[in-house]
C-alpha cells in the first residue's frame, strides 16, 4: 500500500497540503469561485451607480453613448468571445496532455486579448483628442483656434423651439472644416450637438407626453431656460462612469494576460496532462467572467439610444 509520501511524490503537481488531488482539485475551484463572486459584486457597485444615474438622466446618456464608436466596441466583442473559444480549446487539450495544441490555442488567447488592449487604445486617444475624458487637464491641450466658426450651443427657450434632428453622419458632415474650440487647459468639452434631448423635447411638443424624468428637469434647464452647461456636465456623468468600467475591465484584461503568460511557460514545459490541469481551468474560469463582463458592458455602454439617430 503506497505511504502518504509516495502518493506525493507520484501525482504530478499535488502540493503538500492536500491529501490527494481530488482535494486539491475542489479547494483550488472553490477557492476561484469565491474570487469571481467578489468581483461580481465589485463590478455589481458600479453596474448599480450606472443604472442610478442612466435612470435620472436617460437623454444625457443616450447623447454621450451615440457619439461612442459601435464599430469598436462591436469588434472587441468579437474577439473576446472568439477568445472565450481557444481559452475553452486550450483547457481541452491540456486535459488530452497535447503540449502544441496547449500552446497555440494559448498563443491565440493572448492574441485576441492584446487585440482587444489595442482597440481600447484607439478609443481612449479618441476621447483624448475630442476632450472627452472627465477629468480637467487629461484631455489634448490646444490653443488658438478660431472660436466663433465653431457650433455654437441651441439656445432654448421654455417653449421648447427645437431644430431638426440631425443624424451623427450629417452632424459630422455640416462641421467639416470648422476648426474646434481651443481647449488650453485640457478641459472635458462636448461640442456634438444636443440631438437626443432636442428629440425628446420635440416629441413632448407634438405628443403631449411626457419624455424627459423629473431629475432631467431640473438637471438640463435653469429657471426654465435650456442650460447647454448643466446638460454637458450630465455627459460628463456617463464619461466618468465608461472609463471606470471599461478601464477596471482593462485592467482586469491585463492581468489575464499576464496569467497567459504564466500559463504558456507552463504548457512549454508539458506540465499538464489529464491527470494535472486545474491551473488552465481555473485561468479559463477567470478569463471567461472578463468576457462577460464585457458582454454586458457593450450594450449598455455603447448601444444605449442608438434609436434616436434614426427617428
């Protein structure tokens, strides 16, 4: 009968405070779902601080998500549900003690993932050149300019007097050519336009009914005159909330891949095999609730309101 030292020494990767593997194997799991339920409830605090302020301000937020790019965004869900398959192809082969397949499908994880950090740069410099990152002095900083070519705010008053809605393309058509505002502090600006709130305004005109909330009210308007600068500072709300979601996200994706790396030296080395595989699972696990929780940031953040440009 083999001693308890044996067994040690002959299951590969059993660590000395565990019994048997199946020990190991159930601690380890347990163990990594404990840590994705507090990141679940890390992400849930932010999810609820989106919903709060998308509930009060739903026409603030729909202006600030349509001038987010959906390409990006819908791209990137592509390439990290295509990642979720090569994460869930690489703990296959592992299980089979197949090295090569191991490392290609591991190789192509982080492949997509780096795709996916190179996507967010191209967004992130975007908002970096167009001013709208929330916080003064982290936005381009530009001087001169010629400030009177650039679109001016629509002044309103309390009977609502509202312009044609315009769609993003024809927007971006009519301020071809005229230079931006000059932004010498790096301050958050919004100079797209006020469509979606000019939407809902000309509908409670036509319908009677009302679409803006009690907190739009008070928040877009000041002694009943429309206030461009307390409906910006609304925009400026969703800003703050995209980057800190979609940044904590980032990062959360840079960690799996620096646990791809980890995983790759491993599999080069022919460490696992059908008897030993629960680091891939367990790295698996942790790389599919980053794509989920991507998932749910694509809808909310990026397709919120896309309706209005085609009323």
């Amino acid at each position: 009968m083999a001693s308890h030292a044996d067994t040690h020494d002959h299951a590969p990767g059993l660590q000395h405070q565990f019994e048997d593997m199946k020990q190991q194997e159930e601690s380890v799991s347990i163990g990594m779902w404990m840590f994705l339920v507090q990141e679940i409830m890390f992400f849930g605090g932010l999810f609820t601080a989106y919903l709060v302020f998308r509930s009060r301000f739903p026409l603030a937020f729909a202006e600030a998500s349509n001038h987010l790019d959906a390409f990006w965004g819908g791209l990137n869900t592509l390439v990290l549900i295509v990642s979720s398959l090569t994460m869930a192809l690489t703990v296959f082969y592992a299980q089979r003690g197949n090295r090569n397949m191991q490392v290609i499908m591991i190789l192509l994880t982080m492949f997509f993932g780096s795709v996916f950090l190179g996507v967010k740069v191209i967004e992130y410099t975007d908002k970096y050149n167009s001013g709208l990152v929330p916080v003064t002095g982290w936005n381009k900083k530009t001087k001169g300019g010629d400030v009177q070519h650039a679109a001016e705010p629509v002044k309103r008053d309390s009977a609502f007097a509202i312009p044609l809605i315009e769609t993003k393309v024809e927007a971006a058509a009519a301020s071809e050519g005229k230079p931006k505002p000059p932004n010498p502090r790096g301050e958050f600006q919004w100079n797209y336009g006020t469509h979606v709130v000019d939407y809902g305004l000309a509908k409670e005109k036509e319908t009677g009914k009302r679409y803006l909330t009690d907190a739009e009210r008070v928040g877009y308007f000041t002694n009943g005159v429309f206030d461009p600068d307390k409906y910006r500072d609304k925009i400026r709300i969703f800003y703050y909330i995209y980057f800190v979601m979609t940044g904590l996200h980032a990062l959360h994706m840079i960690v799996g891949l620096g646990i791809m790396t980890w995983l790759l030296v491993m599999a080069w080395r022919n460490t696992y095999s059908a008897e030993y595989y629960a680091p891939v699972e367990m790295s698996g696990l942790y790389w599919h609730f980053v794509d989920i929780v991507w998932i749910f940031l694509f809808p909310l953040l990026y397709l919120l309101g896309r309706h209005f440009l085609h009323s």
